[in-house]
C-alpha cells in the first residue's frame, strides 16, 4: 500500500530529524543570543519594538480538550520542542496533513511531542476526528 | 428491541433481558431487496425466522476492544453477548461483515483479544473493513498485518456470496482535510472496474466504516467522495450500503440504494450535533442493552429479496 510505505518513510525522515535535533536546538539559542547581543549594541531599539507574541524556542504545549486544539493556531521558533496532551476521554492523534509527523492514538492523559526544525507552515488534524484541524507556524 | 416485538411471551422477555443492549442488524435478502429484521426476533421466533428467509449475513460493528471508560467499562463482555446472540440465531448466517472500529487505539494486544472473542462466532467467515481507530497506530501496519490477506492491503476488496456480490470499501485512510472520510480515485477506479459487466439484477451489498452518504458534516460524518460511488452503484436493482463509525441506526432510501448504519456493540454516541462532538455516551446501565446492538440480512428466494433486522442485546 503506498500511502502506507510512504508513511513508514516519513517515520524515518523524522526519526532523522529527531537525532540532529538537539544540535540544530544550539545553534538556534546562539544565533538569538547573537541578534540580542546586535541589538544592544545598536541601543536595542529594533529588538524592543518586536511584539511580545514573538516566537521563542521555548517549549510549548498544546492541549486537546472537548475535540478541539488549544490553541488551533500557534507560533513558534524553529527547533520548539511542542508537546500534546489529550484531556478527552474519546482518543484522538496529531497528523499532519502532509504526513511530516503522526503520532499513534493518544488516550486520555497521553501525550506526543515534535520538535520542529524546519520553518514553515504545518496544518494537521486528529485522523480519527478529522473535522479538528490546527495549524502550526514555525519561523 | 423494535417495536415489531408487542405481546408475547415470558421467553422473549427473558431473552431481553439476558441480552445485553445493541446486538446487531441480521439481514435478509427477498425480492432483490434487503430488508432489515429485528435480530431477537429472528433468535425468539423460529417459525417467522425460517419464514423470512435465508440467513445472508450479520452485521457487527465498533467493538471498541480496549475501549473502558464509564460509558461501558466492559466492551469485552458486551461483544461476548452479542456473539452469543449471533450464535443462537436458529438458522446461523454463514458470514459476518465487521464494519470496523475493531479496536479502540490499534494496539497490537487490543488486536490480539478481538480475534481471540471473534472466534468464537460460529460462521464460516468474518469479513472486515477498518474504522480509523483500526488504522491510529502511527505506522499503519497493525490491522493490515491482521486482515489485509483479503484486499492483497489495500482495504478494499470484493467477494460473491449466494449469487450476491459484497464489497468491501475503506474510506478512513485518505480523510480530507475538511473533515470527511474519502476513498480516493484509485479505490474509485477499481470499483467502476469491479461492477463494469455485471448484470442489473445482481444483488449488491457494499460495507464500509463512516457512512457513505453526509449525515453530520460537522463531526465528519459522511465520506467527501461517495457520490462517485453511488454514480456507479445507481443502475443497479438492489444495493444495500452499510456503515457503522456513529454508533446508532440512521436509514436513507435513494432509488434503489437502502443506506444503514448499525448500531455498536461497546457503547452508544449522541445524535449528530448534541454536545461537542460524537464522543462515548453514558447512559444509565439499564439503558446501556437497549443502545447496543448488530443488524442481519436473510435471503427470500422467491422473489429474492434481502431482510434487514436491527437486534439490541436488551
């Protein structure tokens, strides 16, 4: 089955993905600290100005709750680590619409994590529930 | 219980009784026309059962092994009666359709404990299509492994049975993005291909997890694509599609297309729209057997005509 095989493949992109994460994580946090440090140097105007919704590369979580993603869109720096916690008693998974990350079914209490390396904009839904979709925006 | 079942006996009442809720919907072919039967009926009633017909097949549906939240902390023992009930039918139907949701979370030991208790069924073969909590596991592969002997894993397949002609279709894998199941151009391509050439007159029975036709688009209740499909089913005199995925009977007659879904054997789901989404339902206990339940078919050989009966555990 292709779409199968074509998953299995994804699983292994992402396991890829996974091992060099952490490196990729520290040249993200020394790459902010340098702007920072760029930005103080030039009396930190431009660094100031930027909205407090600014991406960071802090972890972030996202929870299910009533068949629903809170919150169903979210914006975050590339290498975030974010994490899902189902709190429906019904299962429900993270798909991403063009197969870039599955998780298996979540129970209640259960969660799944990505990092996400790559900026762009990621959509997905709970494949057993596909009516709920989210969207994820990695700068 | 329907509401076919009036008068009578101390016998039905004890089954009733005994009978766990759901059970299922046995269906019987008459006329070229399926009709639904009420399932305890057809076990309580031998002479108005072997007047109805031949026992086609039975219908069992979101089994949910793994399942064990309040709404039925014992999806496990609910089956197990359905099983039983399945097995006391007077004249055994030689096949069962599962129209999915095998399992709860396609977990290999949930797998494992649903074959063990659909074994005990005494038919000759079980016939199954996925629900999308059959195909959750992050590689695809667990009900694959299990029963994609009969569509070489593709999900969809086609088989003949006393002269009628069932399909099996998948549309829990390709969702589209706007909330409703599909079943893609290729599975569409093979099934113009599969009716191409078969007489008008044949019998067809099509089986498939979310319901071929939109009941509630909001909880994505339907299949964007189905009408592809009924394009290619319409010439036809007798078509009965089957579904399960929202636990509870909903019918729809268009032309000569019968639409139904069955109940479920493990716990039963709000109407389309009531609450936040078509999650378990809690009912009270005494209510639960009345919620559960399987439909089958029996055949009429003269006219033929197919029979469709909706039977609940109580």
């Amino acid at each position: 089955m292709m779409t199968i095989q074509a998953s299995i493949d994804r699983m292994a992109d992402i396991n890829r993905f996974a091992t060099t994460a952490a490196v990729r994580r520290l040249r993200v946090a020394s790459a902010l600290v340098v702007c920072a440090l760029l930005a103080l140097a030039s009396g930190g105007a431009s660094w100031a100005a930027e909205p407090a919704a600014a991406p960071s590369a802090a972890d972030s979580s996202i929870a299910i709750r009533n068949f629903m993603f809170e919150p169903m869109s979210l914006v975050v720096a590339a290498g975030t680590k974010v994490t899902w916690k189902n709190f429906d008693g019904e299962p429900h998974t993270i798909h991403s619409i063009d197969d870039a990350f599955r998780s298996g079914a979540l129970d209640q209490n259960d969660t799944f994590s990505f990092q996400f390396d790559k900026p762009g904009t990621y959509r997905y839904a709970c494949s057993i529930h596909p009516q709920m979709i989210a969207t994820i925006v990695v700068r | 219980m329907s509401d076919q079942d009036p008068i009578v006996p101390s016998r039905r009442r004890a089954l009733r009784c005994l009978a766990f809720g759901g059970a299922g919907t046995l269906f019987t072919l008459a006329g070229g026309v399926l009709t639904p039967v009420e399932l305890a009926l057809a076990v309580t009633d031998r002479t108005a059962a072997a007047a109805a017909g031949v026992p086609l097949f039975v219908q069992i549906s979101d089994t949910h092994i793994g399942f064990n939240k309040e709404a039925n902390p014992d999806v496990a023992g609910t089956l197990r009666q359905t099983i039983e009930l399945v097995n006391a039918m007077p004249a055994s139907p030689a096949l069962v359709l599962h129209t999915g949701d095998i399992t709860h979370l396609s977990r290999p030991e949930e797998f494992d404990t649903a074959a063990q208790l659909l074994s005990q069924l005494r038919v000759t073969e079980l016939h199954t299509t996925p629900g999308e909590h059959d195909v959750a596991d992050a590689s695809v592969t667990e009900y694959f492994n299990r029963y994609g002997q009969a569509s070489d894993r593709r999900g969809y397949y086609s088989f003949d049975h006393q002269g009628v002609h069932f399909i099996g279709l998948i549309n829990v894998l390709n969702f589209k993005a706007n909330g409703l199941g599909a079943l893609g151009p290729t599975q569409l391509q093979w099934l113009e291909a599969d009716l191409k050439g078969r007489s008008a007159s044949t019998p067809i029975v099509v089986f498939a997890h979310m319901p071929l036709w939109t009941i509630y688009e909001p909880w994505g209740w339907g299949t964007a694509d189905a009408d592809q499909a009924m394009g290619y089913l319409r010439r036809f005199g007798s078509v009965t599609v089957l579904n399960g995925h929202i636990h509870q009977i909903v019918q729809k007659v268009e032309g000569h297309i019968t639409f139904h879904t069955a109940r479920s054997s493990a716990y039963p789901q709000p109407t389309a729209g009531d609450g936040p989404g078509p999650g378990p339902l809690k009912v009270a206990a005494d209510q639960l057997p009345k919620m559960l339940g399987v439909s089958s078919v029996t055949v009429q050989r003269h006219p033929k005509t197919l029979l469709l009966t909706d039977t609940t555990l109580a």
